[in-house]
C-alpha cells in the first residue's frame, strides 16, 4: 500500500471525521460527484514524492507532500472538515499500516467556492514525514 492509501485508512478509523463524510475519502482522479450530491467529502492527492537520497541512493525517508481536498455545500462544514484534518494528520506520529510516520506539516491551504455548483472547496497540501 502507498501511504496516501495508509493515511485514508487511518482517517477513516476517526468517528469525528467519518460522521461528516462517512466513507467518501477517495483518490482525486475518482472526482466528487456534485450532481449526485455526494458530498460533504474529502479527496486526495499526491503533489510530490519527496524522497530523500544521499550518494549512496534513496535513504529509505519520504516526506511525500499531499493534498487534501475538503468538499462541502457549506463553508463552515467544509472548514471544520480541514480543522479536523490538519488536527489528526499534525499530531500523526507512530505505526500507520505497518509504516513509521514522523508527523504531518501544512504547507499551503486556501479557500475556494465555485458559483456555478455552489460547492466550497479547501485544498491542503501536508507533507507527510515517513519511512
């Protein structure tokens, strides 16, 4: 399994999160289905894989950034969604799946609406620390 597959384990294993978006925690190439009104819902994204190498070759450390979409018709669903998200994933630290997280940092993050299907959308790129 790769670590963003891991991470949505884990998010899913968290009632706070789960009771807004149950089980709609997916890949971004799946899409968030607005017509069928399948949201609020959180989808994801890797951005960079952030492997550290030194001369002799990849050291077996990732700090892998990824981007977390929060999706919601409601602002402030939407940004309780990503408080509950950098909450959980910044004090991550442990066994995840088997794999050895050091912890999540928020790089960016930003607001966003869409007028034409009225959907709030709260991308948040984290670089996760793991080996």
């Amino acid at each position: 399994m790769s670590i963003k597959t891991d991470i949505r384990q884990y998010l899913l294993s968290i009632p706070a999160i789960t009771n807004i978006v149950g089980t709609r925690i997916k890949p971004m190439h799946l899409g968030v289905d607005v017509e069928g009104k399948k949201v609020p819902a959180i989808t994801y994204l890797q951005l960079s894989p952030g492997r550290y190498y030194s001369h002799s070759g990849h050291s077996g450390l990732s700090h892998p950034v990824i981007q977390f979409s929060c999706w919601s018709y409601s602002f402030d669903e939407c940004e309780e969604l990503v408080n509950l998200l950098i909450e959980h994933l910044e004090g991550l630290k442990g066994n995840v799946s088997g794999r050895t997280v050091g912890g999540g940092f928020v790089n960016n993050q930003k607001d966003l609406y869409d007028p034409n299907t009225k959907l709030y959308h709260i991308p948040v790129d984290m670089e996760i620390f793991h080996n």
